[in-house]
C-alpha cells in the first residue's frame, strides 16, 4: 500500500526524471516551490487537488485500484519500469492450457 511519504518520494523522482526545479515544477502547477519542498519532504499534508495538478504536470496519473488487483497492477508497472523493451506478461500460461 502507498503511503503519503511513498506518494511523496514518487512525486520528487518524477520531477527530477523530468529534470524539473521544484521552483519549475511550482511554475507550471501554480504552487510555492516551498509547498512543493513541503509536500516532498512529507511535512504538510498533501491535498487531492494538489495531487492531481502535480501529477498531471509529472505525466502521472492518480488511480483507485480494487486491492485485489493490486499485484497485478504493481507488476505492470514493475515491467513497464525495468528498463525491459517489451512488458513482461502478468501472467503465462501452462503447458497443457494453450491447447484449449
């Protein structure tokens, strides 16, 4: 499960994955950079609006995702992140299931 210093440190990663200031990043959200420093460093709690304008700015976006499918979100993303040139599968089938 994520928790809001998770969402923080994911939050920082991508604005430097986009080479961005935290003063950059407050210039095209409409944030402080010392709101976006705050919110990086887990010291004010992150609003919902905040989370989506820093999100859209960052090329991420914000899903609820029923807790059963979790793993299988996680492992997508997991894929899509390793450096791999083609996602790996969620899952694969057994020998004996591709023939049905």
């Amino acid at each position: 499960m994520y928790e809001i210093p998770d969402i923080a440190q994911e939050l920082k990663a991508a604005r430097r994955g986009k080479g961005l200031t935290q003063r950059a990043l407050g210039s095209l959200t409409g944030l402080p950079q010392s709101h976006i420093s705050k919110i990086e460093t887990g010291t004010v709690d992150l609003q919902l609006s905040s989370l989506i304008e820093l999100a859209r700015v960052l090329d991420l976006e914000p899903v609820l995702v029923p807790r059963k499918a979790l793993p299988a979100v996680l492992a997508v993303i997991a894929s899509l992140t390793s450096g791999q040139a083609e996602p790996r599968p969620v899952y694969q089938l057994d020998e004996d299931e591709d023939d049905v």
